[in-house]
C-alpha cells in the first residue's frame, strides 16, 4: 500500500505542487516592503506573518478588517492579490 501511495505521488502532476507564481518582474520594480506592509495595515489589516515567497509574492497571513484569518499572495510590483484564502 505503501509502494503504491508513493508512485502515485511521484507520478502526479507537477501542477499539484507548483507554488503561486506572482511576477518575474526584476526586484526593484517591487514595493518596499514595510512599505507596503504598512499600507495593509491602514486597510484594517493585522499582520502575523509575512514573508517572500519562491513564486515571487508577498505573502501575509494574519486577519482583515472583519477579524475573519486570511492568507493572501500579493503581486510585490502592483500590489493587487493574486490569490487568498478567507476563513469563512
């Protein structure tokens, strides 16, 4: 069982474990990061964690506004989300 869990893992698609891909913008196009990290906060944003991704995004989790937990993956040059999970 265990032989066939693996195989069945390497065979899968790389898509299952591609990460989000959010620019191939060079580094200094991207917003400073406190920066931007700041400009959440006035949103009503509250930050835990944030951290660069290897698919080049900013990438926070914490909560919005409304208290609900968020990840969300932003594009560091315009700053618009590319991707989020919202606590329903």
């Amino acid at each position: 069982m265990r032989k066939l869990l693996l195989l069945s893992l390497i065979l899968a698609s790389p898509l299952t474990f591609a990460a989000t891909e959010c620019t191939t913008a060079d580094k200094a196009q991207w917003q400073d990061q406190d920066t931007f990290q700041a400009d959440l906060k006035g949103q009503g944003y509250e930050i835990k964690k944030f951290k660069v991704t290897s698919g080049n995004c900013y990438e926070i989790y914490g909560h919005d506004k409304a208290g609900k937990k968020v990840e969300i993956y932003f594009d560091p040059v315009s700053g618009k989300p590319v991707k989020s999970n919202v606590e329903s």
